[in-house]
C-alpha cells in the first residue's frame, strides 16, 4: 500500500481519491493534498460558464471552501475511466442539490450534469484538470 499522494500513488488511485473527497464535502485542506503547486483548472464552455473558466491552485481551494454555500450533496456516478501513464479520464454523472436561488435551479433542486474531465498526475499529485460538463434537466 502506497502512501496518500506519494510519488508511487498510481494516477487513476490519485484522481479517484480526488473525486472521493469532492463527493465528501471536501473544501480546501481537504482537495489540497491532491493538488500540485502548479495545478490549473480548465473548463470548456458550459450552462453556468458560456465563456469557460481557466482556474490556478489558489482560485480552486477558494472556490472549494465557498462550494457549500452553493451546493451540497455532490455525487459523482462514473461510468468509466481510461488511465495511460499519467493521465486519466472520468465519464461520469454528477448532481447536487442547490442551496440556493441559481439561473436555472432553485434551491433545493437536484443539478445535474454529465462531464468528462482529463487529469494529468505527476508524482502522486493532479497538475491539471480539463472538464467538459454538459449540464441538463432531470426528466
């Protein structure tokens, strides 16, 4: 058994473990330990961010910390994953219930999406992530 985040962390156990802690309610000193110095997140364009968003390390943990305010509940239902050297690909389902009034959902209404997010690991930590989320309504 490896140690948490060491450099004999396998990619696809360092980004499963990411997401584990996201779906826990992880704010900052939780996701921090998953995360390089130089991390940058990358979101194509979607519902919520019709202009995308290109994120360091620093804007991430702050975001994660106010992410209960907006949300709670995260789930992740993977569908699948795709690991070659050091970078790893999730397909899953995600949803979470609104703790507030948003452009499209109202609080306490479930939002969903299905993403596809590419993470790029090096020595037991997620340098970069590039998330496609297609946000839609529950049937």
């Amino acid at each position: 058994m490896t140690e948490l985040n060491s450099p004999d962390t396998l990619p696809l156990d360092c980004v499963l473990d990411f997401v584990r802690a996201l779906e826990a309610g992880g704010g900052a000193a939780e996701i921090r330990p998953f995360l390089s110095e130089d991390f940058v997140l990358v979101e194509a364009p979607h519902l919520l961010a019709p202009e995308g968003t290109t994120r360091n390390l620093e804007q991430v943990l702050a975001g994660a910390d106010q992410s209960a305010q907006v949300v709670v509940g995260q789930k992740f239902e993977i569908s699948r994953t795709t690991c070659q050297d050091g970078r790893v690909v999730v397909e899953a389902d995600w949803s979470a219930t609104s703790q507030m009034d948003l452009r499209y959902w109202d609080a306490g209404e479930t939002i969903r999406a299905r993403t596809s997010s590419v993470f790029e690991v090096r020595d037991g930590r997620i340098v970069s992530q590039h998330s496609y989320d297609c946000y839609f309504a529950a049937a």
